[in-house]
C-alpha cells in the first residue's frame, strides 16, 4: 500500500485531501491511481490513515479514512548522525540507509580530513533532504529526518545537547559499542549523536579533542570499514543494542 506524508489540516473528518504538487504527480499521474484504490498517508503526528480514493480531479484527490492508528515505524529514541560527507554516490547511500535505519537527523560535518570542500557540500544538502524524504516513504518511516547545515564538531557540541555520544575511531579506539552500551545503556526518548569521520578517519587533534571532551571513543570491531560501511553497521549495532537492551 503506497505511502505518503500530508499535514494533519489536509484532513476533514474521515475524508483526506491531497493537493500538493509533488504527492498528486505521484499518485495521480506516477502510479495513476484510481477511485476505489488503498493508500496510506502519515501527518506531522505520527498518526497513520489507511484510506480509499474517493475522487481525483485536475488539482487534488479525496480518500475516505477506513482506519488510523499511531505509526509504530520509529525508534522509542532520538538518533542522529554526525558525518563527515564522501564522494559522490557514496554519500547518497549513506544518507539513504541512516534514513532506514531511523536517524531524526544528519548533521554533515567538516572534519581535517574531509574530501569534500564546503561550497559543494552545501550545495548537495537539498538534494540529500530529497534522498531522506524519497527512503523516509519507501521504508515507510513515521517521520522524514532532516538533513541539518554543514557544521563542525565543536559547534555542534556547544550548541546541541546530546545524552550520549559516541564516536566511532578505527584508530584510537577505547571501548567496542557493545560493551560500552552494556555499561552505558541507551534509554527511551534519550538524544544520541553517533559521529563518524571521513574515509581518511580522524586527524590527531580531533582525536584528542574526543578525550579532552570525554567523549566514548569506540570500535566496530577489527576490520578497517568503508566511510560508507562504517555508518551502516554503527547504526545498525546502535539500534541493535538499544532493542536487545530493552
């Protein structure tokens, strides 16, 4: 059943209104739905509708609510990115799986070694936000994640507060993740950063501004990961220990 993001104005009693260009183009001319068809819209809520089309004309459609429920599709905490951007479709891949894996928000870091100069990481911000919100109804999350502005380690930290966080140092590490969260566990509704450096690792400085900061300087195990790779397997233990920990 397709799957779409409205705002919860967009609905009049049990009847659903979609009339914003991009979801119209999808359902009405993409997948040229018809009357009687079943689809699935989410609001800024969380809350899902199980719907069925009740009439389409030239601007917008009309679905009846057969059903709606709060979405269970998200985690019960709030994990977020750190990342140093890669090149080119690498990037798009990372930005796509953390979305899967149920990130709140990506928030593109620039580290001493990052590939990427600044001007064109922000210039792809907006085409990352689109990849976010395309995965965010292919996987059918609750929410569409946000991709923040370029930032920098340091002002991330002083100007967001996170409960935990944990940078993940092929290099230098101190602790694997699984122990340090059997130490430390993750708890319902905490804010956790999980930091990750570019395909070059962390600079010495960065290294020891995790110490001097007390941040959890952590290991995915022994082999040396992609930029890529690394993201995927540090969320994925993430989330995997926090279920496991329950």
């Amino acid at each position: 059943m397709p799957h779409f993001f409205i705002n919860s104005k967009n609905i009049t009693n049990d009847l659903v209104t979609i009339d914003d260009k991009e979801n119209y183009q999808h359902i009405a001319r993409s997948l040229r739905a018809k009357n009687g068809e079943k689809l699935r819209v989410i609001d800024e809520n969380r809350i899902e509708y199980e719907c069925v089309i009740s009439n389409i004309d030239k601007n917008s459609i009309e679905a009846k609510i057969e059903k709606k429920y709060p979405s269970k599709n998200d985690l019960d905490f709030n994990l977020f990115l750190a990342q140093s951007p890669v090149k080119s479709d690498a990037q798009g891949l990372i930005i796509e799986k953390a979305t899967e894996l149920g990130v709140r928000g990506i928030y593109p870091i620039y580290t001493d070694y990052c590939t990427l100069g600044k001007s064109i990481i922000e210039k792809k911000i907006p085409k990352w936000q689109k990849i976010m919100s395309e995965a965010s109804k292919q996987c059918e999350r609750a929410s569409i994640p946000e991709c923040f502005d370029l930032t920098d380690l340091d002002t991330l930290l002083r100007t967001k507060k996170f409960d935990k966080i944990l940078a993940f140092c092929e290099r230098d590490e101190r602790f694997s993740l699984k122990n340090y969260l059997a130490e430390n566990p993750i708890k319902k509704d905490e804010n956790v950063l999980a930091i990750i450096g570019p395909e070059g690792g962390f600079s010495a400085r960065e290294f020891k501004y995790f110490e001097e900061n007390n941040i959890a300087m952590l290991t995915l195990g022994s082999l040396i990961l992609k930029a890529e790779t690394a993201v995927i397997v540090a969320l994925g233990n993430i989330v995997y220990e926090f279920s496991n920990n329950k």
